[in-house]
C-alpha cells in the first residue's frame, strides 16, 4: 500500500512543478505591471472625504457635549441626595436628643413638659423650614441650570441638522451642470446661513460664467464686508473687472487673491475671464513667481 501511495505521488511531481511555475510566472508578470505604472490607477475623492470627517467630527462634539451635561447633573443630582439626607439625619438626631432630655426632666419631676415640648417643635419646624428653603433655591437653580444646557444642546443639535443640510446642497452644487440650478442651491445655502461668505463667492462665480459681472461684483463685495480677507471675493472680483474691461481694478483685486498664495498662476492663466490681460506687461509681472534669494558669500 505504501509503495502504491509512492509511486502515485512521484507521477504527480511533474504536474506539481508545472502549476508551481504557472503561478509563479504570472505572479511575476503582474509585479511588473504594477511595477511599470507611471500614473496613480485611481484618484480618491478628497474633498468628499475631508467633508465627510468633518461631518464626523462634529457629530462626535456634540455627542461629547451631551454626554459631559449628563454626568455634571448627574452628579449634582447625587450631592443634592446626599445633602438633604444628611439635614434629615440631622432633625431626626436632634428630636431623638429632645425625647432623652424631656424624658430626664419628667424623671426629675418637671411638669411643664408640654411648654417645653412646644418650644422644641416651634424651634425644630423653624430649623426644618431654614433647610427646606435653602434647599429649594438650590433645587431652582439647579432646574434654572438644567433649562438653559437643555437649550445648549437643542441648538447644538439644530445647528448640527443645518449644517447637514448646507452639506448636503454644497454636494449637490458640486454635481449640478446647470447655472440656474446651481445658483438655486447657493440661494438655499444663504437662505439657511446668510453670514456664509464663500457661498456669495461661489454665487458670484455663477455669475461670471451667466456673463453678469456687475452682479458678481456686488456678490464679492456682500462676501469682504463678512470676510475682509477672503481670497476667493477678490480673486472673483479680478475677473468681473477684467470682463468689464477695467485691468486697473482687476489688476489690484488679482494682487490681493494671490498675496500669500503660491501655484495659482497657471490656474490664472488658463481662466478665460482674464483673457483680456494675457498681454498686459503688470497681469504677466505679476503672475511670474518671486526669485530665491541668493545665499550670501
């Protein structure tokens, strides 16, 4: 039996050593392929990935929040508890006291035990009424507290919703092809947020593209008075004056767009909002990239 199982497996060796190259063949031929690419296969989709974080994020704040409330009340809820528990130790303590001295007086032979017993009511109910009250400030702001972290969280929440929705329309601005549409969807961010300054920039970019750049300047201008130092409004502006054929006051909002900013000039040069400037000896000056200071000798 055992020289049988030999014998069969000596006349598979061949077989075996065969796939064996096979395989390693093929394995070798696709390390080459991968191996010879000169370009990624596939290129991610950043922003939506950054968005999608941020998202996250502020998701995991609010949970954060939420979850910080609820153990501050809980534990002074716990304080609250303990606290009354002790005044209410501290009474029944105090009437136990009163009892051992009435009852060592009657055993004394004192017969006003009713006086004395109404002293100590009308001074434990003024003790008890003390607590109480103090107690119940304590309990109203506590309440006053809770109310104003109840507000807290529901802003936080609605604002949380909101801005789940402007994502959701800056998404959907992304994809639409259609000017009238996409400038809908900038309506709605606004709508939602008036203060949102690079929605008024991105409108006026629409604007640009529907060949109304008085329009698209008052966009940009609404956007600085927000933000006096968004790039993108100035940089929008620059192409609204070079459409309006005025290369002083594009030149000068073009200045400022890319103040501080560093790869922007074959973006400039291919936009054809500037097409008007290609020849203009400052428009060219100024899209040509600073010199490296020489190391001194």
């Amino acid at each position: 039996m055992r020289t049988l199982i030999l014998f069969m497996i000596l006349g598979l060796l061949p077989q075996i050593s065969y796939a064996v190259q096979v395989q390693v063949q093929a394995h070798d031929k696709e390390t080459q392929d991968v191996e010879d690419l000169t370009e990624p296969m596939y290129n991610p989709f950043i922003e939506r990935y950054v968005m999608d974080e941020l998202k996250q994020l502020r998701v995991d704040m609010n949970a954060l929040h939420i979850d910080v409330t609820k153990e501050v009340v809980n534990r002074e809820l716990t304080a609250t508890t303990r606290a009354v528990g002790y005044a209410t130790d501290t009474v029944t303590y105090f009437f136990y006291l009163i009892a051992g001295i009435s009852s060592m007086l009657l055993l004394v032979g004192w017969n006003s035990i009713r006086e004395i017993k109404d002293k100590v009511l009308n001074l434990a109910d003024n003790k008890v009424n003390k607590v109480i009250s103090q107690y119940e400030k304590r309990l109203e702001k506590l309440e006053e507290e809770l109310n104003r972290k109840t507000k807290g969280i529901n802003s936080a929440q609605k604002r949380i919703s909101e801005n789940q929705d402007i994502h959701s329309l800056w998404l959907k601005a992304a994809q639409e092809q259609i000017l009238s549409n996409r400038l809908n969807i900038y309506d709605q961010i606004l709508e939602m947020d008036p203060r949102n300054a690079e929605a008024l920039t991105y409108k006026a970019d629409v604007a640009l593209e529907m060949d109304e750049p008085q329009w698209a300047i008052n966009l940009c201008n609404q956007a600085l008075l927000l933000e006096p130092e968004n790039k993108h409004a100035f940089y929008q502006m620059a192409g609204a004056y070079a459409l309006l054929n005025l290369p002083t006051e594009a030149l000068f909002n073009l200045e400022k767009a890319l103040s501080d900013v560093e790869g922007m000039a074959e973006e400039v040069m291919k936009d054809p909002v500037f097409i008007s400037l290609l020849d203009n000896p400052k428009f060219q000056q100024l899209l040509q990239p600073e010199p490296e200071p020489t190391p001194e000798t």
